[in-house]
C-alpha cells in the first residue's frame, strides 16, 4: 500500500480490511458519487485560472495548464509544476506551467481542486513544509482529507480494483 504509507499504522490497517470485504471502492463512491466536468485541456486551464485569481492573484500569470497523459506514476505530489526558464532577449523569463496527469480526468471536482492547489501553492512555496501545507489548506480547508481519499482511490486501483469513474468519450476529445 505505497500510497498510504506514511500514514499511521492503524489507519492502514483499516484500509487493508475494507479492501478484504471489497468495502473500499463502494465506501469512495458513496462519498463522491460523480467526477467533475472538466474535461478538456481549454477547461482546465479555465478552472485553474479561476483559482489562481481567487487565491493568488499577484503570482506570475501560467502559461500553460494542461492534462498530461504520460504523467502516469505518481511523481512528487501527483501532478508535476515547473518553472521553465526561457530566454527572451536580453531577459531571462519565468514560464510557469501546471501539468496535472490524466487520471485525474475522471475523478470527483474535490479531488481535481486539491491538486490543483497543490501546484498553485508551489508558485509560492518551493518546498513541501509548513508554509506550503498552510497556503493549501487557506485554498482548501478539506486538503488533507481530500488527499488521503485519494490516496484510497489509488491504492484501489493499485490492487487491481476497476476505476470507480470513467470519462471514455472526452479522451478521445482532447486529442
Ligand atoms: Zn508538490
């Protein structure tokens, strides 16, 4: 249970017991019995803006937001942001990204939110510490909980289980 692992033992042993009885993708649906309507590269890159613009207005504008479909492992925190630096004249320029893998296509809107705040945090804390936790949970007080559901859902898939939402028809749409 790589996902969970850091968690305290007893939790996971309670997961380890759901997912005996067949308990944990019914428990996940039953919490969030929709994925969200995000579909597209174009809608993303709205929500996200839309975020940037409640929470962080003065951070440096994003120049690309997208879905990406070869962010297939977990990689840091489940979505990737870079800081690319491009010449420009004379001028070095900051070119800021936020990538966030296509699992998260077919997920429920609370889920999407905390990863997308967990890459807009990153545009002012580098580091996963104290001020980068508090920035995510001034955008999303449910943070911590919305990522350990999460988590359950990729253990989920990580034993085999079937994904609990589908969105068939949109990756063939953003293409
Ligand atoms: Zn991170």
């Amino acid at each position: 249970m790589k996902y969970i692992a850091h968690y305290p033992p007893a939790l996971q042993a309670q997961v380890r017991t759901l997912m005996a009885e067949q308990g944990l993708g019914p428990m996940l649906l039953k919490r969030y019995p929709a994925a969200h309507a995000v579909r597209t590269d174009r809608a993303l890159y709205d929500y996200v803006t839309g975020l940037k613009a409640e929470f962080l207005r003065n951070a440096d504008p994003l120049s690309k937001v997208m879905f990406d479909s070869k962010l297939h492992v977990i990689r840091h925190a489940l979505g990737t942001h870079t800081t690319m630096s491009r010449v420009q004249g004379s001028k070095l320029k900051a070119k800021r990204e936020i990538r966030v893998a296509s699992l998260f296509k077919a997920v429920p809107l609370e889920w999407l939110r905390m990863i997308v705040v967990h890459e807009l945090a990153h545009m002012k804390e580098r580091e996963h510490d104290k001020a980068f936790y508090a920035l995510c949970t001034h955008m999303d007080a449910d943070y911590h909980q919305r990522e350990f559901d999460l988590r359950l859902y990729l253990t989920h898939l990580d034993a085999g289980g079937t994904r609990l939402w589908s969105v068939e028809a949109d990756d063939a749409l953003s293409r």
